[in-house]
C-alpha cells in the first residue's frame, strides 16, 4: 500500500472484528512512527498500550460511572471550543447527523443515540487501546507535534491492513483511566486510540464523511 491509498482508505472505525492484532505488528508500526517529525525534535508523546484483562479492567471501570451522564465528566481540555461556528461546527455537527443515519437512529430516539455514543467507552471493540498523554507543561505546538505522530500510526497501520479511531471522547474520564492505568501526575491524558481490524462491511464504518473544498480551506498567492 503506498500513501496515497493508505491516507485514502484511513477512516474512523467504529465496529471492530474480534481478531487479535500481533503485538510484533504493533511494535514495528510504533517503531517506525518514531520518525516522526516534531518541533525541535521534542517527541512529546507518550503512550500506553492495553489488550486482554488491562483493557477487559478499564471498560468495566469506565462502564460503572457512563450511568451517570455529564456528571461524571472531567476532561483536561476542552474537547471541543466553545466558541465553535460556521463551517467548522458544521463539519462537526455533519459527521454526527451522517453516523446516527448510517445507524438508522433517528434525533427523537435519543436513548438509541446515547446508547451509541456509549460505544466509545467500549472502544468500539477493538482489541487494542492506546492511550495518549503528555507532560503538562507542553503547548500547542507540542500537541500538535502529537497528532502527527498520531497520523503516522494511523497511516502505518492501514499499510499493516489494520485499522483505528482516534478517540478524544476518552478525555471525559481521564480520572477514571487514571485509576487503572499509570499516568504521570504531571502528564496531561489527551486521547485514546483504539486499533484492529475493522469489519468494513459495518455500515457505520461506510456513510460518507464529506471534507470540505480545498479552496474553503487554502489559499494560493503567487501561483
């Protein structure tokens, strides 16, 4: 698989097939993510890995507390501005509109949709999680220097024939993944990831996600 067909085919898988995922796979795909390119050459990621009884432990955990709705929220960050307009939250709102039809849940079904948004804090069955974080101190510059790394894992892996979500969702309950997984004080939980062969005959794995024109978003001068 060459680039162009691994940025083509990368998408958020949100239905995973009960296959485990080799763990000399997942090492060469981080092995090879490492050259990623970051700012100063910082490399401020951070990460740990979880399958079988860490991560079966960590969705119990989490299960206990979704009950409880907003209450139980306690990200970092914000997930999202709360300043977002114009076409950025009409991306946002878009996706979510696209997904929920694909599901053929309607907006009035409410408890359907929440129940699906609750999926998240299963990683979608995905065999794997990766959990992301990085020390306090570090800026945007540096997060941005993560999602980078992040593209390239996910770019790696769809060369392995695996696939991902990437999962700001988990922020919401970093207390909680805190209490299950070794997370520095001083690091900042930023997101999950969650990793393995997805079933691509889901249909929440085919609704189309629409970008918007590449002349909504760059602008050319002196061409």
């Amino acid at each position: 698989m060459n680039v162009s067909e691994a940025v083509a085919t990368r998408r958020s898988i949100r239905a995973f097939l009960d296959r485990p995922v080799d763990t000399a796979v997942l090492r060469r795909v981080l092995e090879k993510a490492q050259n990623s390119p970051s700012g100063g050459n910082t490399q401020p990621w951070n990460a740990a890995l979880l399958t079988g009884e860490p991560l079966a432990r960590l969705l119990a955990h989490v299960a206990q507390v979704v009950p409880q709705g907003r209450a139980a929220f306690a990200p970092e960050y914000n997930v999202y501005p709360p300043e977002l307009e114009g076409r950025y939250e009409t991306s946002r709102f878009g996706v979510g509109e696209a997904l929920y039809a694909a599901l053929a849940i309607p907006r009035e079904d409410k408890a359907s949709r929440l129940m699906w948004f609750a999926r998240n804090f299963q990683a979608f069955g995905a065999p794997v999680l990766m959990l992301i974080h990085t020390p306090r101190y570090m800026g945007p510059p540096q997060w941005a220097d993560i999602g980078m790394w992040l593209q390239t894992v996910a770019l790696l892996l769809r060369e392995e024939g695996l696939d991902s979500c990437m999962q700001e969702a988990w922020a919401v309950y970093q207390k909680q993944i805190r209490e299950c997984v070794e997370i520095p004080e001083d690091h900042i939980f930023f997101c999950g990831m969650a990793i393995g062969w997805g079933d691509r005959e889901a249909e929440v794995n085919r609704f189309p996600v629409p970008r918007v024109g590449l002349d909504d978003s760059v602008r050319w001068e002196g061409f």
